[in-house]
DNA sequence: CATGACACTCTCCTTTGGGTTAGTACCGCA
DNA sequence: TGCGGTACTAACCCAAAGGAGAGTGTCATG
C-alpha cells in the first residue's frame, strides 16, 4: 500500500524520473553524449555534427548549452583563428553512461527479438 | 577505431536508443508504466487518470493506445455497462521496468546531490 | 582570386505533443 | 428527476522543439 500512496501522493512527476529526463530528454541529447563518451577525447562542434547528422546548427547548439548547464558537458573554448571549441564529457556526464548503455541495450535486444520473429 | 566507425557509419540514431525512446519517451509514458506496475494488479482507465494527474483524457488515451501498439501494456475491455476497460503490464513492458528504475535512480541522487550542494 | 573550413548566430517556418472543451450512451443512487 | 461515474471520441488550439537557409570574420589552400 505505500507504493500506492506514492502515487496517490502525486509525486510521481516528481521523482528522478521527470528529473532525468529534462536532462537527456531532448532529440539529441543521449547521442551527443554518447558520440563524445566513444570518442575516448574532446570532440569538436562540426566533428560532433557530422557524427549526428542531419542535426541542424541550431539545434546542435542549443543541446550543447543545455547539456553544459547542466552540468555534464565541458566546453573549452580556443581564442584563436579559426576558433577551436572542444566538448568533452564531466564526470556527471560519464556516470549517465551506464544508464544510457542500459536504454540501448534494451532498445536493441528489442529490436533484435521483432526481427526474429517476423 | 571500432567505436568511431560505428558513429561514422551515423548508425546512432539507428541504435536502441532512438528505438527504446520511441516507445517510452511520451510525457506520461513511463508514469503509466510505472503505476501499472507498482499497482501489483490490471489498472483501470480513470483510476489511471487519477493517478497521473493532470494528464488529459486525449493524452491518456493516446498514450495507452501507442503502449498497447508497442506491445508494453494489454488492454482487456468488458462489455458491460457501465464499460470497464483494464489496463495491465506485458512481460515485455515488465522487463522496462528496472531500466526505468535506473533512469529514476540515477535522478534521484542527481537531486539529492544538488540540494546538498547549496 | 576564390573557395572552404571554423564555430557559430539570426530569422523564419513547420511539425508535434499535449491541452481544452464538448459530447456520447447507459446506469445506479439519492 | 437529475447528478455522477464509466470510457471514451472529435474538433480545435497552443507552445515548444526542431529544421532551413543565409550571414559573419578570418585564415589557409588551390
């Protein structure tokens, strides 16, 4: 009955699940993360861009920003000509990895089951 | 080299991870699958509402209709009047349930960690 | 001499998700 | 007799996310 009560409470819009999702929730957002993490070193903006493909300018830089005020991309900016920016990923942003591993493990075993039996 | 070819193919958006967010990237679509599941028993369609308050009657209902489609929930309808729908977790729905928990987890402690912080 | 790379910004446009309101058909209960 | 519960559907609307395309300033390369 307490499991119940959680959610009679409301509190379910609350809990880490809304949280974690406004993190990673958007388009991109989990494959740039990823596509920086494999990189095993900082990537730069139209490296990132070509990897995520058919990302828009727009919107590849405003998942940036989201994700570097949020704590889990670095952004290191080389004053020179032409500019270097470099992205890597904080600690924060390593410990989602094993998380995000897991959707996808799911996603493609999921995939891997429907083909199977078609 | 292996990991970057894999994002140079530009397969990542082909990965489970765009797969598994298909299915569960609503916004109530993991609170759905949660209720249900923390319910230990077939939900019915207000008593669904209830619980994920403020969700809209449209929203709910989309949201079921996508989860059935995607084969997390079951849907038995009893013609009877008034009408009863139930709503219950598939074996393939329960098998999201601890990834969501991890997501949910992983959250929690995000904001635990930043309360703490001020 | 001109093209392309760099890391963007700006403006406008479209798509999508979700919200609002109203209505349906029937019944039990006060 | 009329109100509320049951599980919806239909029509319309809105805001936010994302896409398209052009422009910026400087330099290296063909």
């Amino acid at each position: 009955m307490a499991d119940i009560d959680y959610i009679k409470e409301n509190r379910l819009q609350d809990t880490g699940f809304a949280y974690t999702l406004r993190l990673i929730g958007g388009k991109y957002k989990m494959q740039a993360l990823y596509a920086i993490h494999l990189n095993h070193q900082p990537l730069r903006y139209n490296a990132l861009k070509r990897l995520l493909v058919p990302i828009s300018f727009k919107t590849l830089t405003s998942t940036l920003r989201e994700l570097e005020a949020d704590g889990l991309v670095h952004r290191e900016e080389y004053p020179q000509i032409p500019p270097k920016v470099e992205y890597s990923l904080t600690p924060l942003g390593e410990s989602l990895i094993p998380v995000m591993e897991d959707i996808c493990n799911w996603g493609e075993s999921q995939m891997a089951a429907v083909k199977r039996d078609r």
